[in-house]
C-alpha cells in the first residue's frame, strides 16, 4: 500500500505552505505529494487565492528530492495539450523523473466564469479530453528526429519534433479517474497506468474498478491500470482533536463520501475496506494543509499499520 498526501490549494494556501507541506510529506516517509488543479475556491475566501498547479509543481521539484509529485487531477480546459505536454516533460526533467499526469475533462464552471475559460457541454470537454491524450502520449512517444502529426476534431499537430522529451520512459504515469460509467473507463483503458476514484464510499469504489475491468477487457488489455481512491481524512489522537478538526460536536463517521473521520485505530479500519475494494494507493486528502501535526500524525500512527 503506498500512501499519498493530496492537498488543494484553492481553499487557502500560499506558495510557502505548499513548500512546507510538500517537504514534510516527504521526509514523513509517504510515496507522493499530489495538488489540485483549481482556480477558485469551493468555500470561504480562498485567500492568498490560487496558484497555479504545474507552476507550483516545477517549485517543488527543486524543493524535494524523492517523494512523488502531481496533479489530481488537471483539467483539459485550461491548457492546450502541446503546452501541456512540454511543461510536464519539463518539470519531470526538473524532478528528476518524479512526476505523474494526472488529467481530466474539467467540471467546476465557476472557476471557468471567474477567469474567462471557455466551459463547452460535457460531450465536447470529454471530446477534448480524449484528443489531448492522444496528443500528448503521441508527442512523447515520437522518436527524436522524426516528426508527429495528428488531425482531430478540437487540435491538430503539424510537423511537430516532440520536445522536449520525459526524463521517465516510456512516459510519466497517467492517472485518470471519476466516476462515469462508460466514457472515463473506456479512456482509461485506453490510456491510464492508474484509475483513481475521489471522495466515494469503499463500496462504490469496488464498483467503479469493475467498471474499470471490464472496460479494459474489451480494449483487450491485460495488464490493468493501478487502482487508488482519494479520501479525506480527519484524525486526531482524542476525540476532541478529531472534533476541533472537523469543526463540529457531531462527527459524521459513516457519511459514506470518502471521508474517514475519526482516531487513528478507526481511521485504520476505514481505510483497510477501500484495501479490500482494491485499492493499492491511497490519496489522504487535507483539508487544511497547513495542518502539518495532522501529516506528521498519520506517517506515526496511520501509514504503519496500513503499509
């Protein structure tokens, strides 16, 4: 079981607090660092405001030097996928070979409103999502010297060279997830080296990696993408730890939406069901980043248990 920190920035965190959490979750011990990729808050202020994934991410390469950094999960409608492509090959270089691809259709519309972001309907968005894998897996597969072209409904390559390349071969990992029944498996056995699904019951995540399966069955691939779930956590070493995190008397251990709530021993158990739907990583998402105790509490006495 490798275990992931997931922060998302938009909720309220400067450049520095990113940094802090980041060398922290690495020298804890977890197997990667991974953000959203966000331009606006879904509650309170958000302030300092956002920052931008893949501009923080090319940070923190320099500021790490073993944990695993990425994205859950990119959205395709703000970046086109040559310029996508070139920065992640970039700040994999820059890492040294530690970055992951995660990347998906897009669905938050305020945040496209709030920064002047074109929003199409969800057909459209899943369109472009697909043209941007293959464009992207295509410009890093293509040989030095040799040239990629590509003509698609939303983009077309022309006469492109493909560089720079990925430090990792064949490529970074690509993660994609979600929880629609047919487009978002089918890409991901087309494309995926992970299928991660967020913030769902352990039941429904067994669910869903069947799904997964069977999609890739059909694409006739055999070796399956790697499974994990996102899930946020919310633990202290008493009971009046866990409330003072969680905000409130009433602790809802039992919401059923990827969340575990609780001291580490019950974290532990919750966790262990989405093992058995399973899951072989874990996505532990903050819900204050900052909260470095709440880091330094699951690498003693959570992720011992669990790996």
């Amino acid at each position: 079981m490798r275990l992931c920190i997931f922060t998302e920035p938009q909720l309220g965190a400067s450049y520095a607090d990113q940094v802090k959490a980041a060398r922290t979750t690495e020298e804890a011990g977890f197997d990667g660092y991974f953000r959203s990729d966000h331009y606006l808050t879904m509650g309170g202020d958000g302030l300092p405001g956002p920052t931008d994934s893949w501009v923080t991410l090319a940070g923190l390469a320099l500021e790490t030097s073993r944990v695993r950094l990425g994205t859950l999960v990119t959205s395709a409608t703000f970046r086109h996928p040559g310029p996508l492509a070139i920065s992640v090959a970039q700040v994999d270089e820059m890492s040294g070979g530690r970055i992951e691809l995660g990347l998906g259709a897009g669905w938050y519309e305020a945040e496209h409103q709030a920064y002047a972001i074109p929003f199409p309907p969800v057909r459209e968005r899943f369109d472009r999502l697909t043209e941007q894998l293959e464009i992207i897996t295509g410009l890093w597969a293509v040989p030095t010297g040799e040239r990629f072209n590509y003509e698609g409904k939303h983009y077309d390559v022309v006469d492109s060279p493909g560089l720079p390349k990925p430090v990792q071969s064949p490529r970074p990992p690509i993660i994609m997830g979600g929880a629609g029944p047919k487009r978002t498996p089918a890409l991901a056995a087309r494309f995926a080296d992970e299928f991660n699904v967020p913030f769902r019951s352990a039941a429904e995540v067994s669910r869903i990696y069947r799904l997964v399966d069977d999609a890739c069955v059909l694409a006739g691939r055999t070796d399956l993408p790697t499974k994990s779930a996102a899930i946020t956590v919310v633990s202290g070493r008493t009971d009046a730890e866990v409330r003072r995190r969680w905000g409130g008397e009433v602790l809802d251990t039992d919401s059923g939406d990827g969340a575990v709530i609780g001291t580490p021993d019950k974290i532990v158990n919750d966790l262990g069901a989405y093992v058995e739907a399973g899951a072989t990583r874990l996505f532990l998402q903050l819900r204050d980043l900052r909260d470095i105790d709440l880091i330094e509490l699951i690498a003693a006495e959570i992720a011992p248990q669990l790996t």
